[in-house]
C-alpha cells in the first residue's frame, strides 16, 4: 500500500484559496487518489476522488501531476465550516476496498 | 433516506462486560465496514463485509466480532471490554465496494 505524507496542520482565513498537498511517491498503477473530510464528533464524508490530471466537483478541485507521486486538493474561498481534518488516501479501487486513513490535515479557518 | 445510523451514541462500559454496537443503512448497500478511532489518529478497519452472510477481519479485529444477517445490519460485538478498546467506533457503507464509503456518526465507548 502506498504511504501517503501529508502536512499536520494549516491555517488560513476566510476567503482564501487552500492547498493542501499529499505525496504518495509510491503510488501502484491501479491506485487512485482520495479525499476524505471530518468535522469533530462527526464520521468522515467523501470530497473528491481522481486518478490523473484534474478532477472537479461543487465542493474541491484535485490537481495530480503527471507522475502522479504527489496531489493537492484545492478548496476555494474557505469558510469557517471548512475547519475540519482532510485525509489523503491512496489506494486501489477495488471491490471490497478497505480505506487506510492516515492522521490528516487539521485545517483551521479564521475570520 | 436516513443513511448510516449507530446507535447508541456513548456507552461506558466497566472492564470486562460486553456490548453489541449497532449499525444500520437504509441504501441497499452490499459493503460494510466497521473502523475505530484513537483520539487524534486516523481510522483503522476493524472487519467488513461484502454482503449478507460474508465478513473479513480487517487491520484490528482482535476483541470483537461482527456478524451479517441481513443487508441493512452490521452489529459489532465487544465480548470482554478492555481500557484498549476505548474509541470512536464509525460503521460505513459501500454500494459497489468502491473507496466512495459512507460514515455513520460514531459512537463513543468508554471502557473503565
């Protein structure tokens, strides 16, 4: 299984861009790349998930570089209610897949 | 639909006694998934299942047993609670066994 290294903590107001980068230098072929969010006293909720280049929804964009040894999940315009731990995981997609969650990202987000 | 639902919320138990952790979705989904949390960690799987009758150990599984009568439940079993086990515990669920999964909200078990 790919290990995956990601900052501890970020800071940032509101209304920022946030990047948050995960390396996975030894990613598999098959493995995808995923995000995961957790607010406190809450269970973690699925963001995004891609494999290469660039991935989009409502919520976050995801960047993985063509090599794809590291990705960064991009949250436009933070808010309060974005302050949460985001979780990197890489993995393969396959059935019966068990998701292997590191300590994360705390991200906190000021006024 | 209410999703993944765990009941209860916070138990505590004395060293030694047993409890039955229950979780329940209402999505048809064929996969389900037991984790644990340690304050301040990531989520480590206990055991899953890929469908009624079918169950696999997970990373952690020593201390609890899970069984899978019907697509709906996935109740975990804490037969003799030790201080280790003191934890959040999330039930989550898959439709296709993908890495799209869907927590409950946890519940707080206090071993003393």
């Amino acid at each position: 299984l790919a290990k995956t290294t990601q900052p501890i903590s970020m800071d940032s107001y509101e209304g920022q861009e946030v990047n948050i980068t995960c390396s996975h230098n030894n990613i598999a072929t098959n493995d995808y790349i995923t995000w995961y969010q957790q607010f406190p006293s809450q269970g973690p909720r699925f963001i995004i998930q891609g494999y290469k280049t660039k991935v989009t929804n409502e919520v976050a964009s995801l960047f993985i570089p063509a090599d794809r040894k590291s990705s960064t999940l991009s949250l436009p315009r933070v808010s309060l209610s974005d302050t949460a731990v985001y979780y990197c995981l890489v993995g393969d997609d396959g059935a019966g897949t068990a998701l292997i969650f590191g300590k994360g990202t705390t991200l906190s987000v000021s006024s | 639909n209410a999703g993944v639902t765990q009941t209860p919320k916070f138990r505590i138990l004395k060293i030694g006694q047993s409890m039955t952790l229950q979780c329940t979705q209402d999505m048809n989904h064929n996969y389900m998934y037991w984790y644990r949390q340690d304050p301040g960690m990531g989520l480590k799987l206990i055991y899953y299942s890929v469908g009624a009758g079918i169950t696999d150990k997970g990373e952690v599984p020593n201390g609890y047993n899970v069984s899978r009568s019907t697509t709906e439940d996935f109740p975990l079993r804490l037969e003799l609670a030790a201080p280790s086990q003191t934890s959040v515990y999330f039930c989550a669920s898959s439709w296709d066994g993908s890495r799209t999964q869907y927590f409950g909200p946890g519940t707080r078990l206090l071993v003393l």
